[in-house]
C-alpha cells in the first residue's frame, strides 16, 4: 500500500503509483533544466520568520519537526495499511468490512486459543473512529452556510426563489495552510514571483509563477511597505457542475475547488493535495417548465454570493499578511490574491456577470467573434453599469447589471482577467469535435451526390481509422470512431486528433485538411509544458493561418452565416493568457474533471443516495485525514519499502532483501551516471526469447542476404574508415542469434504526461503475433545526422527483428530494418513528411539493413497516404505498413513527436 520515494521525499497512496514514480523520474534521471536566467520580485521575496511572524536572518534553520516514529492513532503500519487499503482504494463497504474482520478475528483465535482475539478493528465502526482521531490534520471539515432570498416577495413570487439553499464549504484559509505546509510539495513550491530568460530576447513561461500575473499582483501588493518580505500566495479556483446519476432523479453536485499558484503545474496535476474541493454550491431546481430570465438571474446571483461567503475567511489575509508554515518547513508571511478561475464557457457566463453569446474576456460583438474586442476589466463594467440603462448593457455591452461577479468584493480581483484559457472544452472538445469534425461530416453529406455516396464516405474516413497501426499511447479505434455516436469522451477525442488529419485527406477540399493542420499544430504548441517567446510566435502564426484556411467552410456553404463561436474566439486569448498565467497545462479544466471521480462520484457511491452530500462530505474529511497521515509517517521515514519487509527487518531479519533499498542506490548511480555524460536517451532490448543459427534465421525472416548485412554492420563498426567497398569481416554461418520480440526506449519529452522535461518510456515491437495474435513490426525514427533537427535529423525504418549477438569477445544489440525514403517536400495538404518503401531498382525487394540498436531514437507512426482510394472493407490494420505506396510520417501522434519531427 503506502509507499514513500527516499529520493525525492513524496509520499504515494499505492505501489502502483510509486512504481509509476521511480521508472518516470528516477529510473531514467530526467536532463538539466535548459540553461536560462532567473530575475525574482526584489519586495516580495518570501523571507522566513518565526511562527508570530517576525523576520528571522537569512540562512537559520527550519523550527523542527516531530519525527518520532509513532504510528498514533494507529497501532502499527499494518493496522495503518489495512484502514488505507479498504477505505482509500478498494472502498470495501460496511457489511463486507465486518464480514472480513469477523474472519480474522476468528483466525487469530484459532491461532491463539484465546477466545478473546479480536482482528485489527473491531468492525467498520471502530476504524472509522481511528481515522477520526489522526491528530496530523483536522480532515479541513465541512460547514453548512444557509442562504434564503430576502427580498420582497409576493404572493407570485415563484416556490424556488423562498427556499432555503444550503452551501457545504470548507474554511479556504485552513485549506491554504494546508496545502502550504504539506512536504510532499517541498521541491515543487516556488516562494517568489520570476521572470525567466533563455537569452536577452527570449522568455520562458511555464509554471504559473513564472507569469505575468503573479509578478504586476506583486508589484501592486509591495506599495504598502508592510508588505515587503511577504510571500505571494494565489488562489485558484476552479468549478465544475457534474451529474452522478441520471437514472435515479438527474443528480447533480456543483464543486468548487480550489489549488494555489505556488505549487507547480505538474504536481497540481498528479498530487491528491494538489487541488482540494472546498466547497458544494447549491443547484436551485426550477421545476417543469421552461426556465425563465428571473430565474436564470437568481442563480447567477446566487452562486456569486455564495463563492463570495466561501472564500471571506481569506479576505483579511489579502491586505494583512498571514503566517504559515510553507513545504520546506519554514514560516513565511503570506499574503492572497485571487488568480485564475478555471471553468468551461457556460461557467464562465455565469463568473462573469455577461450575457450568452458574449465573450468574458473582450467585448466583441457575438455577431463579430471571429475577431478581437477591446479588453473587458473590472472599472469599466462598474462605469458602464453605472451609467446605462439595463437594457443598453444587455444589448450594447452584453453585460447583465443584476449579476455582480463575486470577485468585487475583493481587493485586487477582476474576474475579466481571470478567466483562464481551458485545453479541453475550448480546443478539444470545442473547437476541434464539436466544430471542425461536424463541419466536415457536414461538408460530406451536403455535397456528396447522394445520401448514400455520403454515408460511405464517412464509412471510409471510419476504415481509415479502424486500420490505424498499433502505437503506444494510441487509443486505435478497431471499429471506428461511428461519428454518429454522441458519446463522446475527452479521451475519445485526443485520440481521435492524433490520426484524423490523415484520414480525411483526399475526401475534402485540400483547404480544409491545410484549415485542421494549423488547428492541430495551434493545439498542440498550446499543449506545451513550456513556452517562450518563440513557441509563442509559433502559435500566433498557426493561428492566423487557422483562420485565413477556415475560411473554406463558409465558401462551400457548410457555415453560410460565418464563423461567430465563443469557444473558437477563445484562441485570440491564448497567447496574452500564456504570458499571463503560464502555461494553460496547469490551469485546465481536465484537472478538475479527473478530481470529480474522487470528490464527488466515488464518495456518492459509498453514501446511501439518501441525502448524501452530509455523508460525501464525512468521507472527503476522512480522506484527508489519511493522506495527512500517510505524508507525515512518509516523512518520517516509517514507509520504507512494503509492510511485510519492514516488519522481518524490524525483527533482524538477516535474510529479507531491502528492494527499495538497492533501487535507490541504483537510481543514484543512474543519475551520477546521466550527470557525468550528458546522455538523455536509452534504449534497450527485451528479454531473449530464443537462439537461432544465422542461416536459420535468414530462412525464417526470408532474408537470403541477412548474413551480408551483418558483416556489413560488423565492418562499420570495426572500421568506420573503410567504406562501402571495404572488405566484409569472416562471420560463420552457425553464428548464434538471439531473438527478441521488443526493445524500451526512453528519452526526453517534456511534452509528455511524464511531465516538464521528464523522461518518456514506450516499447517498440517487433512480433509475429503480437498478444497471441497478429503480426506487429513497429516503425521508427533512426538518428541520420545528429546535427540537425526536425524530420532531417532522421531516417524512417521498419523493425524486421532485433537481435543481439556477440562477435570477437564484444556483445552486440541491432535490429533488423526496412527502409524508407522520404520525399524531398511535406505533403501540401497535411503538413506531414512523406515516406515511401525503399526498393532495389533491379529486384524491386525491400532495401533492409542491420543497425545498432542505439541508434534507434524511438518509436514513429506511420498512416497510409491513400487519397481518393477507397478501401475493402475487410481490411485489417496488420497488414498496413506492408500494403501501401506512401505513408504519412504522423507527427500529430503525440506531443513529442510533433514538437520533434514537425
């Protein structure tokens, strides 16, 4: 169950993650970060102080923690695990919980002889109330605000408008403390606003402190001299409504969450302290019927008032430092601002006070969206509110005057600059499913010759799809994607992104595949972990191409009255948001749809549906309360390795082997290793899974001339100087060969989900049945020339085989490959680099060599150019990369491979 990472000091809820951990971080150190100058707020520079908040010179100690290994209110770390086990992860229920403690406790009996032996617990009742009783956080307990309309009302005044609504919040200050003295985040935790620069032109945005914001909200705070020294502490929130059960009467629960800015992006995505819920807002219910302008109005100022009530304990602490203690252990004076508010468009409506159709950001007309507005900002709302009548606002300025945004009502906030740019439901779900994949099922059908002609049109662009090869981290659609089908997840659409630019080219208009090109590369470039100033150029250059090129869906008549959306409009902002908050990886609403699994539908499940938000809430507390527990026992150091070893060498065991132990010694050689030689790329063969002569094996691989490439391979690498006509080496016939069905390669992808420059880890095949089935011979990318970037840097090959052998006393890993060759121009539709079958002019055989296996630098994916061609419909996707003329080298395939090859 609970692991803690020596190395880097986090703790991790399974061994799965942990595992997860050691092979993304440590197994392969990540490189140093690209070199690059630092300037820090010169006022806000977070000094320590002591606990009543006075400053304390540079360089003394933290105050010490407690680090007696005392496992309270547990009785040891299996009693500990075992509350971890069924309460966190398997979430074993009341009845079956005390079904499986009746059954140990009749075992120890058994054991014992002693009638009296109990289990562990008594029952489920008894471990609930050892988890009440972790002292190491409060659980940050859940509080009911009541809120009732109190204005005049009416014999007519309608039934939801006199109701009661009941908000459940946490205290955000407590939350705020919380997250700040957590020491998972020690390392990840920046303390002061920066400006970082690679060179005197060139600026790096990435995490959300590296910004703008943070920095002018530092500047602003720094003007009151008893603010200097303080550390800036932003508070991001993010809301989301969610439905858990549509069968059982639409129940929705309406989260509030809430991270903070110090934190970096990657551990806001991965930690489970990273983002907490903090509050439940009320949903009023209208009842049947349509729903009305005045109700539309009371919701809006409902959830504002609420979200307003939630967050003013933090209000004092905005304009009076407030002591905490911070991840490295020591007390800074902290001081809040309201940052970002991560929400979805209809979200955004309601945050900021506009009116549907409008843009939060600028004040575009909604007829007028496919081009900019002048900016919308906090004084010049209040002014026109002020001076309008209602009726103007709404029509002129698309502004509601009966909604004031919850942010007013704190210093420094605009909810106009801080609506953040959302990945997923603007550029994903938005832009490229609902919009470009519709138009141009849309294009299809209103000028295919028939709706039948239509139907196999969009049946082929499905085949396409379906006959995609196998790729690691590719969600292959065997079947299609059946655009018909309305259920639709986010995952289904980053997938369907990756191979539907390939699939749709030589079916529409060239316009229109060059139109889903700059979208997918303004997508991808915006995706990045890190921008600067010349990523950022990037995107403004794809952008503008995006919008010249979308011009095509309105000259074929698929949008007659011109492209006017909310969410396409939104990409005008991305680049000014980057520079603002840093990059919008951290700052995406995916991060607080993946929290509604843990804080809303996992805890609505284990309730019993009857009125269960008071339950839900209990079990977050109790949730909290164990990962607090698990942090501080990790921290000091009671987490070592697994329960059963720690307890045989608690016992002086001399036998037991410490595996965690060994693997941290081996990571740090691994590390001093990559320091000393720079070298961020690996690539290694899987196990051997069989031994042939070399003569057997050419048979086998029908390759007559299999032992000339060897020795061709071998007279390379022995003489580099003696060149193509150089003398072959002696190789017997009966050398032995071993045989391996896949190779692991690992480089650096900071693109990846691995996180900022982390390191990527994928396997490449090369087996005849593949899963006991079909045969998979994987493509990749083999370093040319070293020199250079971009497609130039490599060839393309497919893997034939991997073999390892040894010749004079040196042991030897290569491969086996098929040549490509690449075309001198990128396809003019895609963008894509093209590549064709390498054949011998006289035989026209495949041209195939044996090279070392480090030369490989990873894995390729390969989609068939087809055209026009239409396929049979039995076509299956093994036979793909042996079938056709050209391929697209995808570079769309992931984020690495389009920030590498394209």
């Amino acid at each position: 169950m609970a692991r803690y990472c020596n190395l880097c000091h986090t703790a991790f809820p399974t061994w799965r993650r942990y595992d997860d951990h050691n092979i993304n971080i440590h197994r392969f150190p990540k490189p140093p970060a690209p070199p690059s100058e630092k300037i820090y707020h010169h006022d806000l520079d977070a000094r320590i102080c002591d606990a009543a908040g006075n400053y304390l010179p540079p360089g003394t100690p933290a105050p010490a923690r407690d680090n007696a290994h005392n496992w309270y209110p547990f009785d040891s770390r299996h009693q500990f695990e075992f509350a971890e086990w069924h309460f966190e992860k398997v979430q074993t229920s009341e009845d079956d919980l005390n079904e499986l403690l009746n059954t140990l406790a009749a075992e120890k009996a058994a054991e014992t002889g002693n009638p009296e032996a109990r289990a562990m617990y008594d029952d489920a009742e008894h471990m609930r109330g050892t988890l009440d009783s972790i002292a190491h956080s409060d659980g940050l307990p859940f509080v009911k605000y009541h809120f009732r309309y109190t204005g005049m009302a009416t014999p007519q005044t309608p039934p939801w408008k006199l109701k009661t609504y009941v908000v459940y919040a946490r205290n955000p200050l407590h939350v705020a403390e919380h997250m700040a003295a957590c020491a998972d985040f020690k390392g990840s935790w920046d303390y002061v606003p920066y400006e970082e620069f690679t060179s005197d032109t060139c600026r790096r945005f990435s995490d959300f402190m590296s910004a703008r914001f943070p920095f002018k909200k530092a500047d602003e705070i720094a003007r009151d001299d008893q603010n200097k020294g303080a550390m800036l502490t932003p508070i991001i929130l993010g809301a989301d409504k969610t439905t858990v059960s549509v069968a059982t009467g639409h129940q929705e629960y309406h989260p509030l969450y809430m991270s903070l800015g110090n934190l970096s992006n990657d551990m806001r995505r991965a930690h489970r302290d990273g983002v907490l819920p903090i509050a439940f807002l009320a949903i009023p219910k209208h009842g049947r019927g349509r729903t009305t302008d005045e109700y539309r109005t009371f919701v809006k100022q409902l959830y504002h008032t609420a979200i307003a009530q939630v967050l003013s304990p933090l209000r004092p602490a905005m304009t009076t430092p407030h002591v905490m203690r911070c991840p490295d252990g020591h007390y800074r004076r902290a001081i809040f601002q309201l940052g970002p508010f991560i929400a979805d468009y209809p979200e955004q409506v309601c945050l900021s006070g506009i009116v549907s159709g409008w843009c939060p950001k600028c004040r575009a007309f909604p007829d007028e969206l496919d081009k900019g507005g002048p900016p919308r900002f906090r004084a010049h709302t209040e002014c026109v509110v002020e001076t309008f009548p209602a009726g103007v606002v709404w029509d002129v300025f698309g502004l509601n005057v009966d909604v004031e945004p919850f942010t007013n009502h704190f210093p420094r906030a605009d909810i106009h600059e801080l609506i953040s740019p959302d990945l997923l439901h603007q550029l994903i779900k938005g832009t490229f499913k609902d919009h470009l994949v519709e138009w141009v099922s849309d294009y299809i059908y209103q000028t295919a010759e028939s709706e039948r002609e239509a139907d196999e049109i969009i049946a082929q662009i499905d085949l396409r799809l379906a006959i995609a090869p196998p790729f690691p981290g590719l969600r292959r659609f065997p079947h299609g994607r059946n655009f018909g089908d309305a259920q639709w997840t986010g995952d289904d659409t980053k997938a369907l992104m990756k191979i539907y630019l390939s699939a749709i080219a030589g079916l529409v208009p060239t316009k229109m595949v060059q139109c889903l090109a700059a979208f997918l590369d303004f997508c991808y470039l915006a995706r990045r972990p890190e921008h600067d100033t010349h990523t950022l150029a990037a995107m403004e250059e794809a952008l503008e191409e995006f919008h010249r090129l979308r011009s095509v869906f309105i000259e074929t008549g698929v949008r007659p009255d011109g492209i006017s959306l909310p969410r396409q409009h939104s990409l005008l902002h991305y680049v000014l948001a980057i520079r603002q908050f840093g990059s919008p990886n951290g700052l995406c609403s995916s991060i607080t749809e993946s929290k509604h699994i843990e804080a809303v539908k996992e805890t609505w499940r284990r309730s019993n549906r009857n009125d269960p938000i008071e339950q839900m809430t209990t079990t977050l507390v109790r949730l909290t309360k164990l990962s607090a527990a698990r942090i501080e026992f990790g921290r000091r150091g009671m987490l070592h390795g697994d329960a059963h070893t720690a307890a045989r060498l608690a016992l002086g065991d001399e036998t037991v082997v410490d595996k965690q132990r060994n693997k941290e010694l081996l990571y740090l050689a691994a590390r001093d290793a990559q320091e000393a030689d720079g070298r961020v790329e690996y690539i290694s063969l899987g196990e051997r899974t069989g031994v042939w002569q070399l003569t057997y094996l050419a048979d086998e691989l029908q390759m007559p001339t299999l032992r000339t490439l060897v020795q061709r391979y071998l007279r390379d690498r022995l003489d580099p100087d003696a060149g193509e006509h150089g003398a072959l080496p002696a190789l017997s016939t009966r050398t032995k060969i071993g045989l391996h069905v896949a190779a692991s390669a690992v480089f650096h992808a900071p693109s990846e989900a691995c996180g900022s420059r982390g390191m990527h880890h994928e396997f490449i095949r090369c087996n005849p049945a593949w899963s006991g089935d079909y045969a998979r011979y994987d493509t990749v990318l083999v370093t040319s020339d070293p020199n250079v970037w971009g497609m130039r840097r490599f060839r393309v090959a497919q893997v034939r085989q991997f073999i390892s052998f040894k010749y004079a006393e040196e042991f030897h890993q290569c491969a086996v490959v098929d040549w490509f060759c690449m075309d001198q121009e990128r396809d003019g539709s895609t963008g894509m680099s093209v590549g064709r079958p390498q054949l011998d002019p006289v035989t026209g055989d495949r041209i195939s060599s044996v090279i070392p296996l480090t030369s490989i630098a990873r894995a390729c994916h390969l989609m068939p150019k087809l055209g026009r061609t239409y396929l049979p419909v039995d076509f299956h996707w093994s036979e793909t990369l042996t079938s056709f003329r050209a391929y697209y080298v995808n570079s769309y395939v992931d984020y690495h491979a389009h920030e590498t090859i394209l």
